[in-house]
C-alpha cells in the first residue's frame, strides 16, 4: 500500500488535466493536480527545514477549518515521512493541550485566522499557515532552498493520528494506518474470490464512479475528519476534480460547482430538500400530473440513463436541479440517522442519497449500493462484515484483527464484537437500519424506552428543519427543547399535537419550551462535523428552568 500511494504521489506531477478549487474571501482559485505535487513538495523542505533547525520533529499537529493548505501540509507530511494529527478546531483548549502532550507532538501548525483562541497552546514549535499579515511565525517564511525530497519511500506505515468527533468527554486517540495487503498464492479458490470480487464491484457505488467521464468531489466538513481526508486523498489519487468549501459557503457552492460526489450530513440534505419542496410546490397544473405519473410509475427509480426518465426530468425538474447542482451519482450520508423525509424527498425526484454507516475508528463499514437500496436503512452488510443485534438492540460488528488495525480497546470489543453503542434492527431483507445511541435512549419510570433520534427528526421536518431535542427530566413523561429565534408557540404546539397522533402514549410529547437561540461551532453547541452535542445543549438549558409549555 505504502508503495502503491508513492507512485500514486509520483503519478500526481503529470496530472494536468484534474483540478482543486478552492475560495479565499470569497474569491475562486484554481490549481491542477500536477500544481497541487509541487506544492506538497515545497513543503516537504519547509518540514525539513524545521527539522533540521529544531534538532528533528516527528509528529505535526495541524489545527485549523478547510483549506487548501491544510490539505497540502497534511500530504506533506504523509509523503515527507511526518506523523501528521488532524486536531479538531472545536476542542478546548485544555483538551488540545492535553493532546498535544499525550501523543508528543512537537511541531504544531496553526491557520492563522485561529491564532487568537489557539496562540496560548503548549508546544515546542508552532507556526501559522494562511497568515494575512507579517508575522515572525508565518511558515512561508522558513528558507527551505537547501532543501531536497528524497526519492526514496518515506511514507509510514502508521501515517496519521485522528480523534473521535467529541459528542461526549471521552475523546478516543485513533491510528491510522497503511497496511500492506498480504501476497496470495494463485489456486482456483483465489480466481474464484476475484470473480466474486469483480461481481460485487460491478454493483457498487465506485462502478458508477470509475465510469463517468467526469467526475467533481465537493468537501466542506473539517478536514480534521478521517472521512474527509480518505475522500480527498482517494479523488486526488483517482483523477476526480476536488472542490474545498466550507458549512456556511457549502450550499451556494453545491449550487455553483454542480459536484456529482458529496460526502456530507444530515443537516445539509435537510435544507436542500426544504428547497427542493418549495420549488415542487411551484409546480402548475400541467406538471403536477406528470410528476404524479413519474411517482406512480416508479420512473423516478429507473437508472439515470433510461430515456423515459430523462424525458421526464428534462420536463419537470430543471429548476429543482440548481438547488443540489443536478449531478448527484454519489451522494453520501452519515454520522447520523437521515430524516426519512429528507430522504424521501430526493427519491421522488430520481436522486439516491446513500446512508452510510461507520464509525470514526473504522471509517464506512456498512452503505446502500445501487444493487442494494431501501430508504431509511443504511444497506446491507457487505462480505466480510458480520453485523447482529445484541442486548438493548445494539449494533455489533465483528471484529477482525486482521483488517481492523486499530487497537482493540479503542473499537470496545468484546467476546469478539466491537460494541458500537448504537441501537439498531436488522430486517427481514438483511438491512440494517440505525436508530440512535444507545445513551441516547431514555428509560421512562414505567420500564418503557424511547428512541429520541426518530422523535426529533419527525418534530424538526415538521418545523422546517429546526433544532429539536428530546428528553424527561424526571423520566415520568416526554419533554422537548426547541431551538429557534423564530418560531413561535401556536405554531410549536400545532406541530406537536399533530405529531402526537403517530406516536404511542408513552412517546407523545407532553411539554416543550422554546430556546431563543440555535447551535453552532461558534456556541459550542455543535461538533466540528455539526452533531449536536445533546449533553452540554441539555446541561446549559435545563439549569435556566424555563416554564414548560404544556400540550
């Protein structure tokens, strides 16, 4: 593997044709792949440089949102022979310094414009990337021109240390590694695993992929995210075009760049259905029929190739398809349970959005394929993953020491299963659907148990995607935090006593209250990868003891 990815480093030069787009203050830049091979080489003297200077450095810290330079720095140190840590921008700072100690980094690299939080940070060597003004520190400014790259293999084989995305205080260090995959004898059972490899291959997302002609990776969410890193490193190594935007910019540049692969969550589809519908709702008399038809004929399920689907998307759907860019072939979601009404909503306009299932330690282990697809599941177990349903309906994964290579107290394995802490049910077809976590779950005083996740997503598509948090104070009956500056009570009330109607008794919601206020990065109120953080959001609003409207 680690001599495949060097050829791969070394194939990158050539490569003039693929690019990266990225913005700075709003402004577009462009580089090609072969522009992107020079630029980490550059910066592979840069780090050398600092080694030379520092009396050597072995692990770099990289803290910082989305960039352009984040990614070559990152890559620099991959390639240059540096364990690089991706450390998340939302974590305090006595956990970062508390990290920074643990795993011995002694080179940290700082975007400059989060040198006013991360400036008081503890270590031996910081600079800054990024800076907008003169600055001692400023990594631009180390003379690396007696520098060389060597032409030597340098990459390790644990390259990078990366951390669980902190919705609770245990923060997991995890390895990542390149591993190299075993030699195997030629026999009849080998050509035989080869044609079933091929078989499931060719029903998988990345048969779609590897044959368009062009394809466009958009990425917004914190590199500092294992996913997103793996995405970008498998685009840039697979002549895919990248695209770097950020949470605030993504939609406007989903809507601009017209990216056909998105790895992103829930949150973002939400507000892209919410438009999709306001934009069906326009519909005339003449189109709502044949967008009737396009749903009771299943058309909408039909390949993107079939004729009659294009004839019916070039009639219905040109608006609607400014809203995602109109070239979803691979758009994934994760990290949490997708409304189903989200998802719903792209379906019936013939767009798949595939839910995905993983965890931060073991990356994608279960996804829907275009061979195996049903809304609201996260697909079927693919070969080589064993999934079942232990107690209180958690979802386990068997572990494999082979294929797994992190540290088995890291994945919680027990009797040789990684306890995911996800609550979960597999159904008669063998999909697997998530319903939440299993800390999540809330045990009323009658022994009753309710999954909030479901609850919320319900409550928050019926008030235009708003923030909704499920909880019982004193576990006798169902309570709700609605975060919003503009909703209202009547309205509030509405919303849930229709909801209520779907719900079993135990479920329904009997009180709620109206937070003036929505999460963000900036509050504190939501991860890097924008997972609402239940516990502090219901340490912070509980304690003001807000009157409980009744319902």
């Amino acid at each position: 593997m680690k001599n495949y990815l060097f050829n791969k480093y070394l194939e990158l030069k050539k490569n003039t044709s693929n690019s990266i787009a990225f913005f700075e203050k709003n402004v577009r830049y462009e580089k090609s792949f072969s522009e992107l091979a020079k630029d980490i080489d550059k910066y592979i003297k840069v780090l050398n440089a600092i080694a030379n200077e520092n009396g050597g450095i072995t692990r770099v810290g990289i803290l910082g949102p989305t960039s352009y330079k984040w990614a070559v720095l990152d890559h620099a140190c991959i390639k240059g022979g540096y364990k690089s840590a991706g450390l998340p921008e939302t974590f305090s700072i006595e956990v970062l310094n508390k990290i920074i100690k643990d795993i011995n980094i002694d080179l940290l690299l700082i975007d400059f414009n989060l040198k006013g939080t991360y400036e008081v940070l503890k270590c031996s060597n910081i600079y800054y990337f990024n800076c907008k003004e003169s600055l001692n520190e400023d990594i631009e400014l180390i003379d690396y021109h007696k520098e060389s790259v060597s032409e030597e293999n340098l990459i390790q084989e644990d390259y990078s240390i990366v951390f669980s995305s902190g919705t609770s205080q245990n923060i997991k260090y995890i390895n990542q590694t390149f591993s190299e995959n075993p030699k195997q004898k030629k026999s009849l059972l080998t050509v035989v695993k080869l044609i079933k490899d091929y078989w499931y291959y060719r029903g998988s997302i990345w048969y779609i992929i590897k044959n368009k002609k062009s394809n466009k990776l958009i990425i917004y969410l914190p590199f500092s995210h294992p996913m997103q890193r793996g995405f970008f490193l498998i685009a840039i190594f697979n002549k895919i075009d990248v695209v770097l935007s950020e949470p605030k910019n993504c939609i406007k540049h989903i809507m601009l760049e017209k990216p056909n692969i998105m790895i992103s969550i829930p949150p973002i589809y939400d507000a892209l259905a919410y438009m999709i519908e306001a934009r069906l709702k326009r519909f005339n008399h003449k189109q709502r029929k044949l967008f009737n038809i396009f749903i009771k004929y299943k058309i909408n399920r039909l390949s993107d190739k079939n004729l009659i689907k294009r004839y019916f998307s070039k009639r219905l759907f040109k608006k609607v398809k400014k809203v995602y860019g109109g070239r979803a072939d691979l758009f994934i979601t994760g990290s949490a349970p997708t409304k189903l009404e989200t998802l719903e909503t792209f379906d019936k306009i013939g767009v798949r959005v595939y839910e995905a299932y993983g965890q931060s330690e073991l990356s994608v282990n279960i996804m829907n394929s275009p061979r195996h697809f049903k809304l609201g599941s996260v697909g079927k177990p693919p070969r080589g993953v064993k999934v079942k349903i232990g107690k209180n309906s958690e979802v386990l994964l068997k572990f494999n020491k082979e294929s797994d290579t992190v540290n088995e107290h890291v994945l919680n394995v027990r009797d040789g299963y990684i306890h995911t802490g996800d609550s979960g049910y597999i159904d008669k077809q063998g999909f697997l659907f998530i319903t939440g976590r299993l800390d999540d779950v809330i045990v009323l005083k009658r022994g009753k148990k309710v999954h909030p996740i479901p609850i919320e997503n319900k409550l928050s598509g019926r008030l235009g995607n708003t923030t909704v948090l499920i909880y019982s104070k004193a576990k006798e009956f169902i309570e709700c935090l609605i975060l919003s500056k503009s909703l209202d009570l009547p309205e509030v009330q509405f919303q849930i006593n229709q909801l209520n109607l779907e719900l079993a008794s135990y479920e329904q919601i009997k009180g709620f209250t109206i937070i003036k206020e929505e999460p963000s990065i900036e509050n504190g109120l939501l991860t890097s990868t924008l997972k609402l953080k239940r516990k502090m959001v219901l340490d912070k609003y509980q304690k003001l003891e807000r009157p409980l409207a009744k319902v």
